[in-house]
C-alpha cells in the first residue's frame, strides 16, 4: 500500500523527471507526461533514444542532466520495466545526494520493485509504486 503522505508530497511538487517517457503518443510514457504538462508541472523527459520529448529536451539519464536542471527535480516518475528500476533508484539517490531536492520516486501502474524501493526509502525518498500519477492528480481534482 503506498503511503498517502507520499502521494500528496508528490502530487504538491512542480519539477518531474519522467524516466523512460515517450515520443510514441500511443503510450502511457507519452500521454502522462503530456497530461501532467497541461496542469502546470514542469516534466523533464528521460530517454537515451530521443533527442526531444514534448518539445523538451531528453536526457540520456538522470546523472546526465544539468545540474541547473537536476537541482530543480522533485520527482521522478519511472516508466520503465520492473527489473529495470533499480540502476534509476540509484541515480535518483544520487541526484537527491548532489542537490537535496529530489522528495520521492513514483513507479508507474504496473512497475514495482520492493528491493529497490527499500532502498530509495533508506535514502529518505518517498516511494509510490503501482500506481498511475495521472489517476492519482485526477482524484485529487474531484
């Protein structure tokens, strides 16, 4: 069960890394971050295939973001398969490491790791997992 707490801080925040986000509009890695676009959240897409997502400029990963960018990161949405989550786990912990903003990690629907998430809570990182933020910021509008 995800922590209430940890929701609402996410859902409050501004800045959302999307890991593994999409250029494929077919996909939910396209249409959630598209959506959370359009209600004021400020996504920075996360992808080593592309270039640009949603007129935004993509990183190959989190580390190789910016720090002027990294520093303003306050969650990071993952999107990508549930053995692949634990090197993103990682490299949010360093990213909260360098620049203290990072509040939590948000497994999409369907993508959980109970290892890896331990390990983002040791590091003081919320964690959601299973569970979509565009259905959770939805709720929140009723």
């Amino acid at each position: 069960m995800n922590n209430p707490e940890d929701i609402r801080v996410s859902l409050g925040s501004k800045t959302i890394a999307g890991v593994g986000a999409s250029r494929d509009p077919s996909k939910d890695a396209h249409t959630v971050p598209v959506y959370l676009k359009r209600h004021g959240y400020d996504v920075i897409p996360v992808n080593p295939f592309a270039d640009e997502i949603l007129g935004v400029k993509c990183y190959k990963s989190l580390l190789d973001i910016p720090g002027d960018v990294a520093k303003t990161i306050e969650v990071v949405d993952i999107f990508r398969p549930s053995e692949d989550v634990p090197p993103v786990i990682d490299q949010a912990i360093e990213l909260k490491k360098k620049h203290g903003r990072l509040k939590s990690v948000w497994l999409q629907l369907g993508i959980s790791n109970a290892t890896a998430a331990e390990t983002a809570r040791k590091a003081g990182l919320g964690v959601i997992q299973d569970a979509c933020i565009r259905i959770e910021h939805g709720r929140t509008l009723r």
